[in-house]
C-alpha cells in the first residue's frame, strides 16, 4: 500500500528552500530493495557465521561453530552486544586485514532511496550529502543523474572539501565519514575508531554544513551517540543549527537511546517523523516544488546477501587457523559465553595441525586458551591441572610468558586463586615488563588487569592504587572504552573495599561516566564488577536489604563471563549482606548459599578466609558464640597459611565479639 505523503512544517520547508538541506544517509538507505545491502547487524552476523565456517572446515566437524554462532546472534539480536564492539575484537586478533572483511559490501544494485537523494541533489536541494556507509551507491545514483560532486573519505580528500565548502557554487560534496568501500585503510568501524575521533578538517566541514544548512537524517540509527556524546560534532551542533528533520523506519518500535539524545539536543529546531526513506523524500520534493522523479537505469538486481556471505567466506578462508578461531572465540566470551569459548579453543588445540603450531598467531591463540581457561578461573590451579584442559592452560601461559610477560600476569592470577602466594608473586613480577612505557595500551591494561586483581585477593591494594590512574588514560587515550571501563569497575571495587569513605567521591569524578558508556556494551566483566562494588559499599554503609539486589546482580553477571572465583567471591559477599538483613529468610537463604560454595570454594583456596570469615558471621548471627569462634579461627589459619597477614589482622577482630555473653 502506498505510503500517504509525509507532512513536514512549514519553517522546516521554508528553510530549506532557502538554505538547501544535507542528507545525512546511514545504514538504512541501503537495506531497503532491492539494493538490499545487510545492515551494521546483520554484517555482523554473517562475519562471525563466515568465521564459523572456517573452523568447521579447518577441524573437519560440519556445523561445530554453530550453537556458538547462535548464542552470539542471540545477544545481538536482543541488542546486548553493539556491532562496533565486535568489530573492535575481531580487529584486535586479526589486524587490518579485518577491513578487507568490509569491502564486501561493494555492491551496485541501486534503490528508491539512492535515487530520491539524487533526484533531491540533480535539482539543486541539496547542498551536500553525508553517509556513514561504506558502499557508492549514492554516488552511482548522482552520476546517472549527471550530478556533479566529488567524494571525500580519507584526509586528502577532507581538506580539499574543507576549501571547496568555502567556495560559492561549489560542486556537491560527498562527505562518507565512515570511509570508502574502496578504500580498506580509510574505513572506520571499531568501538576504539569511533571514540577516537575522526579527522578534524571532517570535523570543521560537518561543523559550517550543521551551521549554515537544515539536515535531514535517514536511515540513520544514531548509536553511535550513545557511547560518545561528541559524535561527528552532531550535538554540539545544535546550538548554530537552524534545524533538523529525523525520519524514523516505521518498522522500529522505538527510538534509539542515540536517537532521541539527538532530538533533545535540538529540541525546538526538530521534526520526528515516522516513514519509510523513499516515499519521505519523494513528499520532501513536492514540498519544494519538485516534480516527480523520473526513471533511470541501474544494475540489474542482485542476490546481494548471498554474494555478500560469499565474499566474506572467501575472506574467512585466507585467515589463518589461530586468526579464526582467536576471534570467534574472543567474541563469544564478550558476549557472555566464556565456558563456549574455552571449549572451542581447547578443541582447537587438540586438531591444529603441526604446521599451524607456530607463528605470532598461534601465540596469540596460546594466550587466549591459557588466560580464559585457568587465568580467568573457568579452570583450576587447585584441582584441573590434573586434566589436559587445565595442564595445556597453564602450559601455554608459560609458554609464551617469557616473550609476551601479559600472560604471565595471567599466570599469577591462576596460582593467587590457587592459594600459592610465593609462586604467584614470582609470575606477578615479571609480568611487570608488560606495564612498562612503550608497550602497547591494550597489553598495558590487560596485564595491569589481571595484577589488580590478584593483588585484591592479596589484600595488598597499594600498588594498585598507585597505577590506576595511568592505566586508565592510556585506555581513554586510545579510545578503548571496554578496557577503561574495566579498571574502572574494578577501582570502584578497590575503593569499595579498602577506601570506603572515598568510594562515592570516586564514582561522581571517576568512574560513572565510563561506566555509563559502557552500558550498551553488556560486557559481563564490566557489570559485574560495578556491581560488586555498590554491593560491598551498601554492606559497608547500609546494612540490611541495599545491597542484596546489586551482589546478586554481581553473582548473575561473573556466573555469564565465566569467572568462577568471582562468583565464589560475590557470593559469599551477598550471604554476609543476607546475615546483616537477619530475617529468617534472608538468614536460610545465606546458609543455602554457603552450602552451596562449600562444594566449590575448595578450587579457589586463596578465598578461604573469606569463606569462613562470612560463615563466622553467620553463627555470630544466631548466637552461636563457640562455633563462631571455630570458623573465624579456621579463616586466621587459612589467611596466615596463605601469606595473607593483613586479612589475618582483620579476621582477628571479630574474636572479642566471640566472647561475649549470649544475647537474650
């Protein structure tokens, strides 16, 4: 049924008539028909099934990937896990050949929407247009329209459409922020690519267009401004603007978060509209006196999904085995299913042949195996390393440890769970090459990681309080929004923990902002530390029901990021918060809980104290004043065993309490 013409007001109308509009086109123009060109999720989606496919064929094991491949189309599906996210995770193991994956959307199967913004253009309406899409198929559509307009996407060409945007009757300029398809090395698409920011004479050109011109946004999600306020200038840009008009697909029930941060900021100066792009623009023109498009040839239609997945299979294929399996791995943990993830790099280690046993990537893939499996606690240093999971875990930690010192920051991670303080520290010091100046911000952050939180189940918070803070800027600095929000989360854990009354002023200053950010990101690891933080300040400050919800919540998110000692950790917190509510249910539901960690603590001794200190807690509860006793002596033993001679200070003060007369 044909869509009724659209009604835009009468100021907008005027003002472009007078000012000429820019077209900023995303994603959206070119998923409609029969271009059909996939959308930022379903690109992503077929970039994981087309690494899929290449360790299903590597292992020789049909369809192997694919309940992996599902639960990630899962989380993307439900939006919990942001394109620009794996993007960045896939680039991070695969490098710059990940772009060559994008050039799969050169395509040339025009739609309405190409040619309506053309139609808008050859009539003189337009006085530039901006796409965030990689393809040319606005270009195309100009060109068979004879619209003269020159293309800019890289520096060179941004200069030359700063000068041109100062030049009267200047020839159309096409302003693709985002990079050529033609182009890998100027496409942008990662997480970090975008919060870094993009080329200043970009900048000042968007600048002078959303000052001096009306802009009409189609196809255009806006999440980008979700994680970053500053995105292409946009809401800055409202103050000079004299207008916008946010055409929204009616199939989106809602606005985007994004969205809608971009019509208050031009609240007063904005038209929502729900439409289809191609009947809007096509009422757009009549408004302006434009007479109907007429027709011209394009490329005959394409099956342009299946050349799509084609060309990406055959990308996938010039992977190398570790490259495939590294980022297919590393996504599925992001989007919370470590467990899956170890499962698909252990099987790999079994498989990978002697050839493909060598090489940066496979180092690579030996980090991988080793840090998710028992650096990351999915595995044991207490129990596993009597299976071959567990023994090659730690294996390849040490392996590449004298080469890449990260992974033996991992390494002591693992033996700080395991309850072996000497052997941890020996790891822990040498991984320290890895925080030095001139290593990479990424390695930086991630071995200063896993220090920060071997350092916590140490009760030595000092160095850790004495780094944070360099660790953090170099993230911001490179633009790496997850790894801030990271040591963020876990100073909020820090302060928390051994600076309580600090916690909130280091939130307001700190950390909520990142954190904020990183919200859309859904990363288990981020979450739950937040969490745990809250949850121990609440405890510490409010004792009673305040902090149940956000230590359950912190059970729930490590239980996700398959982080084991984490979960042990979170919950015998959350049953030393359920002992301060005391009610009855609360105290059954915390003897349930420590029940059920009993069976589990074991494999992370180095959480002992803490263990028998909330079990202590617990009996002080109901009054039972000599089994008290015997557990919080139980956790002295366990603390002073494990060279923990400051937690065993601690645990000594609940002694006194032991000793006096029975509550009536």
């Amino acid at each position: 049924m044909e869509q009724a013409p659209v009604q835009l007001p009468d100021w907008f109308i005027d003002r472009t008539k007078t000012q000429r509009a820019v077209i900023m086109a995303g994603a959206g123009v070119s998923v409609a028909p029969p271009s059909s060109v996939p959308g930022w999720y379903a690109l992503n989606r077929m970039i994981v099934a087309a690494l899929g496919h290449r360790v299903d064929g590597y292992l020789g094991k049909a369809d192997y990937t694919s309940d992996i491949r599902a639960a990630i189309d899962a989380r993307r599906s439900a939006r919990a896990f942001p394109p620009d996210y794996q993007a960045q995770i896939i680039e991070e193991d695969s490098g710059e050949v990940y772009f060559e994956a994008l050039q799969s959307l050169d395509v040339t199967t025009r739609n309405a929407s190409h040619e309506g913004i053309a139609w808008l253009a050859a009539r003189g309406a337009l006085a530039a247009i901006v796409t965030t899409n990689f393809d040319h198929l606005i270009d195309e559509a100009l060109a068979a329209r004879g619209v003269e307009f020159e293309v800019a996407f890289d520096p060179t060409s941004y200069e030359q459409c700063l000068v041109r945007l100062s030049q009267p009757a200047a020839t159309l300029q096409v302003l693709k922020v985002h990079g050529s398809v033609k182009n890998r090395l100027s496409m942008v698409d990662t997480l970090k690519q975008r919060l870094l920011g993009r080329n200043e004479r970009l900048l000042e050109s968007l600048t002078r267009l959303l000052a001096e011109h009306p802009w009409i946004f189609v196809g255009f999600s806006a999440d980008d401004l979700e994680s970053d306020d500053r995105y292409l200038g946009l809401v800055p840009g409202a103050e000079a603007s004299p207008g916008i008009a946010y055409v929204q697909w009616p199939g989106e029930r809602e606005l985007t978060a994004g969205a809608r941060k971009l019509l208050q900021a031009y609240d007063g100066r904005a038209v929502h509209v729900v439409a289809e792009t191609a009947p809007f623009l096509s009422s757009l023109a009549g408004a302006l006196g434009i007479p109907p498009m007429t027709a011209v040839a394009s490329a005959d239609p394409a099956d342009t999904h299946a050349q799509v997945e084609s060309r990406l299979r055959a990308w996938a294929a010039t992977l190398s085995p570790a490259v495939a399996v590294n980022c297919l791995a590393t996504v599925a943990e992001a989007a919370g299913h470590a467990e899956s993830a170890f499962r698909l790099l252990h099987r790999f280690w079994k498989d990978a042949l002697p050839d493909d046993r060598s090489g940066a990537d496979f180092d690579r893939y030996r980090f991988h195996h080793g840090r998710l499996g028992i650096g990351g606690g999915l595995l044991s240093a207490v129990d596993d390393l009597k299976t071959d999971q567990g023994m090659e875990s730690l294996q390849n930690l040490l392996r590449v440890g004298s080469s890449q010192p990260l992974a033996h920051a991992w390494a002591g991670l693992a033996w700080v769970w395991g309850g072996n303080r000497d052997f941890a520290l020996s790891l822990l010091k040498d991984a320290q090459r890895a925080l030095e100046p001139g290593v990479a911000a990424e390695v930086r952050a991630d071995a200063w990681l896993a220090v920060a939180q071997a350092h916590f189940g140490l009760a030595e918070p000092e160095p850790v309080f004495a780094t944070w803070e360099e660790v953090a800027s170099l993230a911001r600095e490179a633009g790496d929004l997850p790894r801030e929000a990271q040591v963020m989360a876990l100073m909020a854990l820090y302060h928390a923990e051994f600076m309580t009354s600090e916690y909130p002023e280091f939130m307001r200053r700190h950390a909520s902002s990142p954190l904020a950010r990183a919200k859309r990101l859904n990363n288990p690891v981020i979450e739950g530390f937040a969490e745990l933080a809250s949850g121990r300040y609440l405890t510490k400050t409010f004792a009673g029901p305040p902090a149940l919800a956000p230590l359950r919540a912190a059970l729930e998110h490590f239980d996700r990021a398959g982080r084991p000692p984490w979960r042990v950790y979170a919950a015998i917190e959350y049953a030393k918060a359920l002992f301060d509510h005391r009610s009855p249910e609360a105290l059954e539901e915390a003897e349930q809980l420590l029940n059920q960690t009993n069976e589990v603590v074991d494999r992370y001794q180095g959480w002992l104290p803490w263990y028998y200190e909330a079990a202590g807690q617990g009996y002080l509860c109901v009054n039972k004043r000599a089994e008290a006793r015997s557990e919080f002596e139980h956790a002295i033993r366990y603390a002073e065993q494990l060279g923990l001679a400051r937690k065993a200070d601690s645990l000594r003060r609940y002694l006194p309490h032991c000793d006096e007369p029975l509550a009536p």
